[in-house]
C-alpha cells in the first residue's frame, strides 16, 4: 500500500445512529476542566471480526472517559453494495449502544470507500483524534509482511494521532478485564 496523496479524495457515507447524548455533570472540582471535561475524540476501526470487538471492547474499559466521543469506522471495498452498507450499519448501531450504555460516551459513525488503511489515515487526518484503536488479526511476521497488515500500515503512515494496537483474542481476555 502507497500512502494517500494530500489532494486524494475519498468517498463515504455518514451512518445515522440513535441519538444517544450523556449527560455531563458541572465539574466538582477545579482541575476537572479544561480538556478532561470537553473530552476527547477517539476514533476505532471496526469490521465484522472478533479481534475488532475485542480492541473495541478493550477501548471502552481502558480508554474512554465520560464526555469523550467514539467516532467509529469502517472500510469498505464500495459503497453502492446495500447488502454491506445496511450490515455494517446494523453492527455500528450495535456498537454503539453499547458504547454509551458501558462507558456513556457519545458516538459517532462513518462508512468509508477504499483501502482500509489509506481509509483510517485520511479519517485520522481530518477528526485529529486522541487516539486511533484498531485490532489485529494475529498473524505472524511473516505473514504480515507478505500480505500486508492494516495496522503496520496505520503504524507507518498516520501522523496526526498514536495508533493504538489491540492484540487479538487469542493473547487473553486479560487485557480487556
């Protein structure tokens, strides 16, 4: 994967979730203003896999805050397919509710076309978000280098937020309790 041109458009698709808005307490105290209390935009990758709940998981119980906003995204080959938008639809309004009914964050989601990674980067750029959360799928080095991994792809070339990098499953549900 080469990385995206400053000038390259891409194509995508707001998804209308319910309207799920926490209510955020005055501050009690004097150092909880500022950004704490504005909170943060955080934006994690999501597909229909297990490792992708999963980082998704592990960002609602060691990353989010009250007041943050989860922006969530998805990659997809091309928008025109209904039978994929109305799916990952389905599982973003899914996500999140559970969002705001574990960490009571607010959530925002968007279904874009193309490379899953150049998609994250270019997404990245324009929210300047806190963090980027993404899952793994596991694989080995070898394999990874072979075919390409989205989030070494993620790692090298978005420059606007660190890339958090979720183990998959099979490294334990430590992580996540």
């Amino acid at each position: 994967m080469e990385p995206l041109m400053e000038d390259e458009e891409y194509d995508w698709r707001e998804v209308k979730l319910p309207s799920l808005i926490p209510l955020v307490p005055e501050p009690e105290l004097e150092r909880e203003t500022g950004e704490r209390r504005r909170g943060r935009d955080i934006l994690i990758s999501v597909d229909h896999g297990p490792n992708s709940k999963h980082a998704f998981d592990w960002a609602l119980v060691h990353l989010c805050r009250l007041a943050d906003t989860i922006h969530l995204v998805h990659a997809v080959a091309s928008l025109k397919n209904n039978i994929v938008y109305e799916a990952t639809q389905g599982l973003m309004e899914k996500l999140s509710m559970e969002a705001y009914e574990v960490a009571m964050v607010k959530t925002m989601a968007r279904i874009v076309e193309g490379d899953a990674g150049k998609a994250i980067c270019k997404e990245a750029e324009r929210l300047k978000p806190a963090a980027v959360v993404m899952g793994t799928r596991g694989r080995s080095l070898i394999q990874s280098v072979l075919q390409g991994s989205v989030s070494e792809y993620c790692f090298h070339n978005c420059k606007t937020a660190p890339i958090i990098i979720v183990p998959g499953k099979e490294a334990g549900e430590e992580s996540v309790i």
